[in-house]
C-alpha cells in the first residue's frame, strides 16, 4: 500500500513542478479552455489561473452509537490551478484528457473518518482516497461530476454529483448535491465497523463553499455539508444518527478580485538545494539559538522547486510561489535504510535592504514522509503516540544574494541560506495528521538559485 501511496504523491509532486500553462481555467468550476497563452519574452511565467491558502477549523458530528457527538480539527488548505494540474483544498488532481464540453481527471481526496477525538490516534481511519473523475460542463456556472474512488485498500464507492457556481459582489457561492454509491466492502468497515454488515448502500448529500472578499488579499472561506444515510446505514447498531453534518470555516489568502493583475509575473522559478542536519529541539528553541544537536547526527537532502504565484502580497513586495519538494533521508546508525520525503508548499519571501540583500522567507504545506524518521519516531515513543506519516509542513529560512555579497552580477539570482525543516501534528489538533503533538525538525544550509 506504501507503494502505491508514493506513486500517487510523486505523481502529483510532478505534475505541479512541470505543470504549464496549456488550458486555462478562469474559474474553480468552468471549463477548461485548451488554447495555447502566448508566452511574453521577457517573462518566464504567467500567473496561475487561481491560487490560495487558509487556516480553517472544522467541526463534523459523530454519527456512530458513541458519547461523544463531535469531533473538530484544525485544517490547512492550499489552493492553486495552472494548466491541468489542480490543487483546491482537500483534493488535488491532474486533467490528462479533455473533449469539447468534456475532461477526465485523476483525482485524490481526503477523507475524514469522524470517531471521539480520543481514539483517531490510534485507529485512524481518516485517509487518502484516489480514482477518476469525469467532468461535464454544461456552461460557464454549471456542471456535473461522475466520480469512482477507492481507499487504497479495495473499498470504493461513486459519486454522482451537480455543482453550480453563484457570484453577487463580494461573495462567492459553489453549491452542490451528490449522491453516493458506497459499496458493500467499503460500507461494512467504514460504518458497520467491522460489527454489522449493512452492505451496499446510497447517501445523499447537499453542500457547498462560500467565499467572502474582505480587503485585498484576505478572505473568509467556509465549507458545509450534510449527508442523508441511505436506509442499510442508518438503521445498523454502529449507528447513532441518521444525518451526518460538517463544516469548515476559517481565514484564507487569495488574488485580489477587485484588483487586475498583469497576465506576467515579475517574479522568476527557483530550484533549491539544501543539505540538513536533525535536532532534538523544538522549532522555537532552533529559532531563539538555544537547540542541542542531534548524537546520531541523522541528514537529509531535499531538492525544491518554485512555481511563482504572486509577485504581491497586500501590496507589499513579497513574491510567493508554489513548491513541491523532495528529500532524501540518509542512512545513521539508528536509521537502517535511506527513504524519501514529499513536500507541497506555499512560501512567501520578504527582502530587507541593508548594505547587502537579506532575505526572509516562510513556508506552510503538507509533508508526506514513506516512513518516519529516528527523531520523529522517538519523540513519538515518549509520549506513547501512534506515529503519522502524514504531518504539516513549516519551512523558516533567511537567505542573501551572493552577487551582492561580491559584487558579481554573473552571481545575481543565487542565494546562500539558512533554513528549518519543520513537520508537526498542530498540537493534536488535526485526526489528518494523526492527532499528535510534536514532529521534527531539520537545520538545513542551501543554494536557490532563480532565473
């Protein structure tokens, strides 16, 4: 399962690093429009067709036969489309086909798996489901999903789902309604829980996102549903409720809508390279100077790449970009094998004139690790946490420009830096994450070179 999990990720990895601007997509929901963008020559890249990020907080009912009734989490969301690759919160994709009014995309999602907070660390459940989506658009505001998914393990289901697209102002509203075909593997162990066999059933669910423009770059995003149980669900003893309800809300950064901005960015790709050491401390300690070395002196090596998304951020000169990114984890004497890391990121840089460039620059993403590392895992063991492969990502660094450092424009466009590699469960906030406190960091020196 390992396996197929990497290739999923790396596909998506790679389809973000090479994505091109080959179909447009002006909006979250319309059609996708194949006509090739003429390229300006003294650019490098054309702004994405949308881009965000957010912090939300989610609540969902507990719908089993359990005395706790809700469970909550705290979620981070991170938006960007160019071409046909897209990443729109909880889901990510890639459109590979498309036919006049029709396109065909391969798809993951996740999943939550709503039990009392108290026991997701230790049964999970919540997950990555893959499968494919075929997309009709009926006009600009309308269009129907046929969707098939699994869960990695066999169990799948089908979604039959219409969505529309409502704007009036400041405000954006994407309704929908589904209804879905889960079937009999996939409903026995996600709802009867191993203790009933409820089979093959149907749900049906209405929901939506609303987007508020506030000022400039700063919005308010939520997410609702509410799922009908199909008659086989309901009424099996696991089952508490008929009806199960979830909503997300929270802050986001997105394009200025009342704002045009060029079609061109200013800001140019970079390819970063980094060698990393592990430490023990934690993510303030490192930053206050006051961490302690790793004995086992545990390394990483990580490759990045940035996509520029905004060449602003609420007016300010700080360029952000959109980095997917790999690491490879070295052999120690606690860590057996090398393995790999996959990263996907939005990172935001803000440059300080002093005699010479210095540069700050912050991350936040997602971090899928194919097995945990010995500092990860031993912070686990002390406080008796089942450990998550997936974690949130934090990244801090601060860089200068080495052709002002000497003066060489042939140096222009590299940057010598000091970065933390970060991964933690948001202090056993989030069951995506396992609801674990902790994580690890990585002090780490870098080239980035831009052009």
């Amino acid at each position: 399962m390992l396996k197929i999990i990497n290739s999923i990720l790396t596909l998506v990895f790679l389809c973000a690093a090479v994505a091109t601007p080959v179909l447009a997509d002006t909006a979250k929901n319309e059609l996708p429009n194949l006509g090739d963008k003429k390229q300006d020559k003294n650019t490098q890249f054309n702004k994405p067709d949308y881009w965000g990020i957010a912090l939300t907080a989610r609540r969902a009912e507990i719908p089993y036969a359990t005395t706790e009734k809700t469970v909550t989490d705290i979620v981070p969301l991170l938006f960007y489309r160019k071409g046909r690759f897209f990443w729109d919160g909880i889901e990510a994709g890639y459109t590979f086909t498309s036919f006049q009014q029709w396109n065909l995309s391969i798809i993951g999602r996740q999943r939550y798996f709503d039990i009392p907070s108290e026991f997701q660390n230790e049964t999970r459940g919540t997950g990555l489901d893959t499968g494919m989506r075929l997309r009709y658009v009926v006009n600009p505001q309308f269009n129907t999903d046929i969707e098939v998914l699994d869960d990695l393990s066999g169990r799948s289901y089908s979604n039959i789902k219409a969505n529309y697209i409502l704007r009036r102002g400041n405000w954006i509203f994407w309704p929908y309604a589904q209804l879905t075909y889960k079937t009999k593997r996939f409903n026995d162990f996600y709802y009867g829980l191993e203790f009933s066999t409820p089979g093959s059933d149907l749900d049906l669910t209405i929901g939506g996102t609303i987007r508020y423009h506030v000022y400039n770059n700063f919005y308010l995003l939520s997410r609702f549903s509410l799922t009908q149980f199909g008659g086989k669900t309901r009424d099996i003893v696991t089952m508490d409720s008929s009806i199960h309800s979830e909503i997300f809300a929270g802050i986001a950064f997105f394009d200025d809508k009342t704002k045009t901005t060029p079609q061109y960015l200013k800001a140019k790709q970079f390819i970063r390279v980094s060698h990393g050491t592990a430490s023990p401390s934690s993510l303030g300690e490192i930053i206050k100077f006051q961490e302690t070395s790793d004995p086992f002196q545990n390394k990483m090596v990580s490759v990045f790449y940035g996509i520029p998304i905004s060449d602003t951020l609420f007016g300010a000169n700080i360029p952000l970009y959109f980095t997917p990114g790999y690491i490879h984890h070295a052999k120690s004497n606690v860590q057996p094998s090398v393995f790999s890391e996959y990263v996907i990121a939005v990172k935001g840089f803000y440059t300080i004139k002093l005699p010479i460039k210095l540069r700050i620059g912050f991350a936040e993403g997602l971090s899928f690790a194919s097995k945990v590392t010995y500092i990860e895992q031993n912070e686990m063991n002390k406080n008796n946490y089942r450990s998550s492969k997936l974690l949130n990502y934090l990244d801090v660094s601060v860089d200068i420009e080495l052709g002002d450092l000497f003066n060489a424009p042939s140096l222009n466009g590299l940057w010598l830096g000091y970065g933390i590699h970060h991964r933690s469960g948001i202090f056993e906030t989030s069951s995506a994450f396992g609801r674990i406190k902790g994580g690890s960091n990585y002090k780490s020196f870098f080239l980035q070179y831009h052009w």
